[in-house]
C-alpha cells in the first residue's frame, strides 16, 4: 500500500520554524544532518504521517535555490511505497522523468529517489520505502 510519508517544508531556520509545531503540542525530533542533501532537517510527527523542516546547509543547495526563487514553503510530497526498486523500474519503464535514477540514502537511513514535477504534475515527489 502507498502512504504519505511525509510533506518537505523549505525553511530559512529550524528553529523559529519548529516553534509553531512545539506550541501545538507535537514533539519535535533532535536535528539530522544530510550531507548529500546539503540540508539539516527536523522531523514533526502528525497522525500516521510527518512534516520534514529542512535547512540549507549551503546556498548551492536544492533547498537553498528553492528558497531563493520561490520563498520558504513545501517543497515536497514524500509516499512512502512497499519496493522502492521496483517502483523506480516501473516508473522508468514507462518513460516518467526521475531527478535521479540512483536510489539514494537520506534522513533516518531511509532509501529514496525523487520524481521530477514535470512528471507529477508540477510537484516534486519523493519515493521512499516502507520499513525504513
């Protein structure tokens, strides 16, 4: 079964962005760097699924241009899929256009690829796998 995992929010600080989430009451996950990313991140559990708050860690960092260009805001929708290879294969197969095609290692050791918004509808989609 496909799930959200998790929404992207590109922010210029994590913590003036995590406040907002402490004060609803929702716990805040200690920072994570990802280095390949060029981002620190904070998970905020809600429900079954998350909200990821990342932080560029250089301005030649994806989050870095998105908030450059478009503001702080989402920058992603993660589902979260039973077999990541298999989905990526699936997905190439029928010709839909990937950011990368090499399934990387990101936050919490979860694998993942993103799809490109010219293949989903103007959104950059994240595909992580189940039970990571």
């Amino acid at each position: 079964m496909i799930t959200i995992d998790h929404l992207g929010i590109a922010v210029k600080s994590l913590a003036a962005a995590k406040g907002i989430y402490e004060k609803l009451g929702l716990t805040v996950s200690p920072e994570e760097t990802v280095e390949a990313e060029q981002v620190r991140l904070v998970m905020v559990p809600v429900g079954e699924s998350r909200l990821e708050l990342l932080v560029a860690t250089s301005e030649r960092s994806a989050i870095a241009k998105f908030i450059a260009k478009r503001g702080e805001g989402l920058h992603h929708v993660s589902l979260r899929v039973p077999d990541l290879a298999a989905a990526v294969a699936r997905l190439k197969k029928d010709g839909v256009r990937l950011v990368s095609e090499e399934i990387k290692v990101g936050a919490g050791g979860h694998r993942y690829v993103f799809v490109h918004p010219s293949s989903a509808g103007g959104v950059l989609l994240e595909l992580v796998e189940a039970g990571r």
